[in-house]
C-alpha cells in the first residue's frame, strides 16, 4: 500500500477471479478509504436512481432464436473509424488515485490490453499526457468539464488533440454538482492532487470537497458550446448526459458527432428517469444519424445485449473498472472488461446472435 496526505492508496497488480461485477463492490469497500469509497460508488440524495438504473434492464426480456447455427459470437466493432474488440469502452470517472496508486494510468494499461477505448476525465488524478503515455497509443476519449475559463479548456483541450485523443466528450448534466449524501456524512475532501489542474494552480483540487471543484465549472452549457470545442481541436464532440430526444436532437442540429446517453450513474439529478428507460426513445429520435453511447446501471452481460438491442453502438461504465483497479491494478482492469465481455458474449450465444448487427436487431418485449 502507498500513504500520501494520510490517504492510503491500494498497490495491486493482479488478475481477479470475478463471479460477477455487482459483487466487486464489496470485495473493493475493504481496501478503498471510507471517504474515497463514499466518493467512488454513492448517487445523490437517497440513491433512488442510481439504483433505478440497474433495475431498469429487467423491465424488458431478450427473445432467444433457436436453430442459429451460430457457434463463435463476434464482438468486433467500430466507433468514428476505431476498430474495437468489443462494444464496451469505460465512462470517464474523476480521481482514480482514491482506488489505486497507479490511477488513471494503470486503467489506460489494462483498456488498451482488451483493445478497447479509455475515456479520461478533466478531473483525473493523473495527467492527459500521462495517461495517454501508458496507453501506449491506444485509442482514448478525453471527456470535457467545461469551465467558466475558456483559457483552461482551450489548454486541456489542446493537450487532449497533441497527445492522440481521438474523441471529445461534453458532459452537459453537471454544471453544479449533485446532491451526495454519502461525501457530506464522510466530510469528503480530495486527498490528491488533480493533475490536469494543477496546470494552473499548484496542489489544485486537493483539501477540497466537490462542491468546491465544481464551482468554477460553467453553469451555462449553450449549442454554441458544440461547435467551439469542435473548431479548437477538430475532433468529434459527443454531447455526454442526454436523456431526452428533444436534447438529442438539439445536439446533434449544434453539431455533436455523437450523443451519450447517460444521468451520470445516478450522481447528478435524483428522481429522473433510469438512463436504459429513455435509451429507446432517444436513440429513435437520432435514427443513426450519429452513434448512440451509453451508460448508466451495466454490470451484466445481458446488459450490454439489451442497451445495444435498444439504440445504442457502444455502452460505457465506470464503477466495476475502478473496483477492478483498486483490487488489481491494471490486470483487475482488464480482468473486469474482458469478464463482461465474456458474459455478452454468451448471451449473444444463447439469444443466437452471430454479430453486433445481429444485436441490434435483437427482439426484446416489454414487461
């Protein structure tokens, strides 16, 4: 174990042995500080919907075909011309290094082993350069918490385009934070340092909670927003947190080359609706125009079947990845994505499915 500023940090290089993701979060509860723990795996007020959001996949049902003549699933894909091994890449999460010493970097290490996409975070514990170092050229996503100091996101975003980022994200659900019960009971503050801002002011983001951090981020996210991040690095903008076809509609007529389904793992606005019961409607009201990411609530194979049989071209997630972290570095990593992947890729199998296209076209009933 590593101690900086009092906080203990896990070492862990490992493959893991997983029965399932759900049961990760308590094997990582042991090792992870309690404050970093609240931070990592709590939802706003009292949880509501980020427990929605797993619940929601049982509100439909996969109807297997027989007869398949099917015996070796593909789960090849591609997004903006990025060949990936699978239709799973991770959601960006701020401050790895409350999981692992390593952080970010040991994430970016086991995502481009599986051959799949890292998304980092503005708010990440190492840099934009550093992570995308330890990636060793795979491809990565760089997702924007836009400030009010177009300076600082004109700085981020010109390192993001040097070091290879081959999309941006736009998260638009958090211009302020949401309401967590569980940082304000542990008294959470950033025991680390945020590499990507101490660009501008040294030690930044440690001794501060979220509330905090989230202060200078711009409360006003316009369409505008779309095209200026486009014309500054020249790379696809996904517009990241829609949960309405009207929001999907209004991004991609600002310009977004892709749209992301998403209420932030339950973390932001309680009460709203699971992100898999509005994935359908939004996806219609894209009609392929763009591709459809999502994420909120996986942790199952058939999961990831049925939010791709709903609209979506690839689906994201966050918690199981860095779970796996703390628990083995950058082989826990790659251990957690290549599991789901394997759960798919037999639901795919027995829903007698020989490729993502197949997938998509998937029937599922209604509950």
């Amino acid at each position: 174990m590593t101690e900086i500023n009092g906080y203990t940090q896990s070492d862990n290089e490992k493959e893991l042995h997983i029965l399932n993701l759900p049961s990760l979060e308590a094997e990582a509860k042991k090792i992870i500080p309690t404050g970093g723990f609240g931070y990592i795996s709590g939802g706003s007020e009292d949880e509501w919907t980020l427990n929605e959001n797993t619940k929601a996949f049982n509100n439909v049902q996969i109807v297997p075909r027989v007869l398949s003549d099917i015996d070796d699933p593909q789960t090849d894909t591609s997004i903006f011309g990025i060949d990936l091994t699978m239709p799973i890449i991770t959601s960006p999460s701020a401050a790895q290094g409350l999981a692992h010493s390593q952080a970010e970097k040991d994430t970016a290490r086991g995502i481009a082993k599986a051959g799949t996409i890292m998304s980092q975070s503005t708010y990440a514990s190492t840099s934009i350069a550093d992570t995308a170092e330890a990636g060793n050229g795979a491809p990565q996503f760089f997702q924007l918490y836009m400030s009010k100091d177009w300076t600082f996101n004109e700085s981020l975003l010109n390192e993001a385009k040097r070091v290879g980022a081959k999309a941006i994200l736009l998260t638009a659900d958090a211009t302020v934070d949401g309401y967590r019960e569980s940082d304000i009971i542990n008294n959470f503050q950033f025991p680390l340092p945020m590499a990507n801002l101490e660009k501008f002011s040294s030690g930044a983001g440690k001794g501060k909670g979220i509330g905090e951090i989230y202060a200078a981020a711009a409360q006003k996210i316009s369409p505008d927003d779309v095209q200026r991040i486009k014309d500054i690095t020249g790379l696809p903008v996904v517009v990241k947190g829609v949960q309405s076809p009207e929001d999907a509609l209004i991004a991609i007529g600002a310009g977004a080359d892709g749209v992301y389904v998403s209420n932030h793992g339950g973390r932001q606005l309680n009460g709203g609706p699971a992100s898999f019961d509005v994935l359908a409607d939004v996806a219609k009201a894209v009609n392929h125009k763009v591709p459809v990411i999502f994420d909120s609530g996986i942790r199952r194979g058939s999961h990831v079947f049925k939010a791709l049989a709903s609209g979506a071209d690839i689906v994201a997630l966050a918690r199981p990845i860095i779970y796996g972290l703390a628990l083995g570095g950058a082989d826990g990593v790659y251990s957690v994505i290549e599991h789901l992947n394997n759960e798919f890729k037999t639901v795919m199998q027995l829903a007698g499915t020989k490729t993502i296209d197949d997938v998509k076209h998937a029937k599922l009933i209604k509950k």
